[in-house]
C-alpha cells in the first residue's frame, strides 16, 4: 500500500478501461472506413466521453470512500477480462447501429414529408408555368405595340406631309395564289389518258396487228386462198367479258377516287379560305 503522505494515487477502473480500449479499436477501424461526421463515429466518441466521465465518478466515489487512498484494482481471470472486453465491444456495435437506425429514421421522415408536399409542388409548379406563358404572351404584344407606335412616330417626324400608320401586322394568306390545283388536275387526267392513248397509237403503227385477210394482203401483197377461223369456247367467251367488265371497273374506280380527291380537296380548301 503506499505511504499516506503520498498525494491521491491514479486510481484505474479494469472493465472501464477495456470498454474504453474496445471503443477506441472500433473508433479507428470506423475512421478508416468514413469521415469525422458520420453518425457510427460521432456515436462511438460519445460512448466514450461517457466512459471517461463515469471512470472519473467512479475514481472519486473510491476515492471518498477509501479517504483519498484507493488501490487500483485488477481483475487476475482473463477469461472474465475478455468477456467485458467482447461486452464493451458489443455495445460500442450496439450504439453505432442506434445512431444509424436514427438517421435512417430522420432520413424516412424527411422522404416521406417530401412525398406529401410533392404533388402540392407540382399542382404551383403548373401555375407557375401557364402564369409565365400569360405574361409571356403579353409582354410580347406589348412590346409589338410599342415597335409598331415607335415606327409610326419615327414615320410622321420623318415626313409631315404623308401619314403612314400600322394598321394590320403583315399575314401569309392560307390558301396558295398559284397553281390553281382544282383546275390542274382534272387536266392532268385527261393529259395521261390522251397521252395513253397516242402511245398506243404509235405502237400500233410501229408494229401493226394484221387481224383479217384484207390487212394480211395490204401488208404480203400477196393474194389469200384462204382463212382459218378462230372457235372460241364458252370458257374463252366467259374470260373475255370478264376481263371487258375488269377494264371498265378499274377505269371507273379510278374515275371516282380522282372525283373524290378533288371534292376533298375542294373542302379543304373552302374551310381554310
């Protein structure tokens, strides 16, 4: 023991000391990992401020209690050390993960209060934007206002004798001056079927078709004994007319989508006039 005129020894606390060391070891594997700020490293130095304060209560209450002389006390079974040791360790984690759970907890309150106020976000952030629009819209007529008053002041301090003045803003008229297309393109049609027509013709002459015996003797001029003649079945008689009725079906089809056209185009261009 040693000698009362001594001054107050340094008293130690074991348990403490290694909780104290244990949250320490954690502290700098933590610093390794993140910043001074965050939640799991501002948790374990708090536990340890803690620890410092209780060891330095507990110091003092030995410290009245053995009349200012109190021997340091040590713990012989390490098996018992190592056990408070892993405890102090386990709490330090234990107190690291409330921080964490704390934070996340501010974190989901703050998402949540910000999904609540998003759709009222959205609803002004419309406003907002058809206001802008309003105001846009105004301050460009007001501002061709004030270009057209300015050119018309700028017009009549120029000249005093002729008055010129802004009536009307210029305007693109929305049917077309030229062509006039609902003339065109019956003209067109009939450019294309005459034009067929004159094709054939040449063709015809270019390679002529003898089809009897006077053409056959206008083109041998040879004198014909005789002729065979063609006997057509009911099969070939059915196969002509049908193709005569697919001839005139398709000219009268085409004859009346191009009369449709031209009335639509007619109403298109009565409505936009």
């Amino acid at each position: 023991m040693p000698d009362a005129s001594e001054g107050p020894s340094f008293i130690s606390a074991p348990e403490i000391d290694s909780r104290i060391d244990a949250l320490k070891r954690n502290l700098d594997t933590l610093l390794q990992k993140y910043t001074d700020k965050h939640p799991d490293v501002v948790g374990a130095r708090k536990i340890i401020a803690q620890l410092e304060e209780q060891k330095q209560e507990d110091l003092k209450a030995r410290q009245k209690a053995g009349g200012g002389k109190v021997a340091p006390t040590t713990n012989a079974n390490p098996v018992q050390q190592q056990l408070k040791i892993s405890l102090a360790e386990a709490e330090a984690n234990v107190a690291a993960l409330r921080a964490r759970v704390s934070e996340y907890e501010s974190r989901y309150a703050a998402l949540r209060s910000t999904a609540r106020q998003q759709p009222e976000v959205e609803a002004e952030f419309t406003q907002l934007n058809r206001d802008y629009e309003i105001q846009k819209k105004n301050y460009e007529t007001l501002v061709s206002r004030r270009e057209a008053a300015s050119m018309s002041e700028s017009m009549e301090s120029s000249t005093g004798v002729a008055d010129f003045r802004v009536i009307d803003p210029p305007r693109v008229s929305p049917t077309p001056v030229a062509p006039n297309r609902l003339l065109i393109l019956p003209l067109v049609l009939l450019g294309s079927l005459g034009l067929g027509a004159a094709v054939t013709f040449v063709v015809t002459q270019i390679r002529p078709t003898v089809v009897d015996t006077r053409g056959l003797r206008a083109v041998t001029g040879l004198a014909v004994l005789g002729t065979v003649s063609l006997l057509k079945t009911d099969l070939d008689i059915r196969r002509e007319k049908r193709r005569v009725r697919a001839f005139f079906a398709a000219f009268g089809a085409l004859l009346m989508s191009y009369g449709a056209a031209l009335v639509m185009l007619w109403l298109m261009t009565a409505r936009t006039a």
